[in-house]
C-alpha cells in the first residue's frame, strides 16, 4: 500500500525576472499551457492541494473541472518564501545595488536572509508541516502537489533527509514534475521514495 504525491512547479509567470516570492504574479499564457500540458499524462488524481498563490492556483482549478471527480484543497503552508524588501523587486537591478547581500543570500540561504524576509528555518517548518499534514490526511491516496520551487525544494529535502544548505543545487525548473511515493505496510516505519524528478 503506498501514497503517492505528484509535485508540479508552476509555469513561466509575468512580470520577468522579479523575486515572486509571496508577490503574486499571474502566469503567463505559456506558463498556463506548459502546466496542462504536464498534467495530460495523469490519471486517477484523488485531491490537487495548491498553493494559493495564482500561479498554482488558477491551473489547480482548471484541473479539477477536467478531472472531475478530483478534490481542490488550498494550503497556506505551501507558499514560495517570502522575500521581503525583495518582493517584486527586478533581480538584475537588485544585482547593481546589493550584490553582495543577494550573492550571501544565494550561497547561504540558510545564514542570509532577505531583508524582512522569512528565515530559511521558518520556511522550511511551515513547508514540512504542511507536507507532513497531508501525508496524514490523504494516506493511500493519488495527491497532485502545485506549487513552487523552493517549497518543492524543502520537501525533497525532508524526503531524501538532506541538510537545507545546499538545497540551490536541485533544479526545478518551471512546471517540473516530480514523484514521491510513500510506502507503508503495517508494524513498519512509512518509506518514502523519490521515483522521479525533472519531468516537464
């Protein structure tokens, strides 16, 4: 008996190259259509939990009218970071005027913060909280999990039980597509296993 969660990134957004963390950017027609055309191949999708954040969200409603019978669940705790003075902020122009915060901040996310921002570690709880809740909920179900880079991130780190430092060295690139399968059987610890990353 197993669980197994499907975990989309959002597609190409508007707005350019900006920190969106908790800036809520629309997507982009071509972000919209790189998610459905992902989603095609699944079948049998039990719940699609979403962030709220309208680049999740707007594809997470279109597909539970396609599939029909599917659950929607719209979860806090599956928001992107939240960059703070750096919200909606153009990286390239930030690169001019705080080089030195921002390449600390890449290297270490961990040590360096985004002024006003979410640490790191409080990012991380709220993320494996919300993570560990629907594991718990949704036992034995077919879940489809949309949501963002650095959240997909810290999941796959609590799966593969890696340290948050290094998290920058996993690509997710827009609407990537991952699977985590959770393997249960009675009298045992729950095993989870990555099957598959980076589909898109």
């Amino acid at each position: 008996m197993k669980t197994s969660i499907r975990l989309l990134r959002h597609g190409i957004c508007e707005g350019g190259n900006i920190f969106r963390g908790h800036w809520d950017s629309p997507l982009s027609s071509e972000g919209h259509q790189q998610m459905l055309a992902v989603c095609t191949a699944l079948q049998d999708i039990d719940v699609i939990i979403s962030s709220p954040l309208q680049r999740c969200r707007q594809v997470a409603e279109d597909l539970v009218q396609q599939y029909g019978d599917s659950d929607l669940l719209i979860e806090e705790g599956f928001k992107e970071i939240n960059f703070g003075d750096w919200e909606g902020a153009n990286i390239d122009e930030l690169m001019k005027s705080q080089q030195s915060q921002l390449e600390a901040f890449w290297s270490d996310p961990v040590s360096n913060s985004p002024p006003n921002g979410e640490t790191m570690a409080d990012f991380n709880q709220r993320v494996c909280q919300a993570w560990h809740n629907i594991l718990q909920q949704y036992q034995y179900k077919q879940i489809l999990l949309i949501s963002h880079g650095g959240v997909i991130r810290c999941i796959l780190a609590d799966v593969l039980g890696m340290s948050l430092r290094p998290l920058s060295r996993i690509s997710v690139p827009h609407a990537c597509l991952s699977q985590i399968d959770i393997f249960h059987e009675a009298g045992k610890p729950d095993w989870p296993q990555l099957i598959s990353h980076g589909l898109n």
